[in-house]
C-alpha cells in the first residue's frame, strides 16, 4: 500500500473527505518526526512505539576496494509493534 492508497482507505474508514484525510495523514507523520528529533517517543496502545536508538560508530567496508571505513555514530528510529497488531498479522 502506497501512501495514496492509505490516504483513500483512512477517508473512506473514517468518512473524510480524501484531501481532509491526506492533511490529517501528514499531520500524524510530522507530529512523529517532531517528537523523535527532539528524542521523544510516540506510543499508540495496541498500534505500537515509534523511538530512537543511538547506533555506536563501528568499521565498515567499502565494498570496491576492501578499504577500512569509519562509520560515524547516529541516531536512528525505530518502531516496535504492539501486541495487538503483531497478532492481527498473524
């Protein structure tokens, strides 16, 4: 499912119009983004978590000429599910 699709499907599930629906998707996502860049977390029971993790610097390798890399240390998000949909995707 793309995000015209989910667009479409929450207006239908939730009576919106389409162009209502995409602007309260959009909402959501940088309500999201917003509370992750700032290191929040945002968990909705039963849907799951949205957080951040801290990822170590480490050597990697480039794959062209088997040289030694530094990766630098990151912040990256994350999502773990909730139990109610890892069970509904069962």
């Amino acid at each position: 499912m793309n995000k015209s699709e989910l667009i479409k499907q929450i207006a239908d599930r939730a009576g919106l119009s389409q162009a209502k629906a995409g602007d309260a998707l959009d909402a959501f996502c940088a309500s999201v983004i917003d509370a992750l860049s700032q290191g929040g977390e945002v968990a909705i029971i039963g849907f799951g978590t949205f957080k951040t993790s801290d990822r170590a610097e480490r050597m990697g390798r480039n794959p062209q000429t088997g040289e030694a890399v530094l990766i630098p240390a990151s912040r990256v998000p994350k999502f773990s599910a909730g139990k109610a949909l890892k069970d509904a995707v069962k």
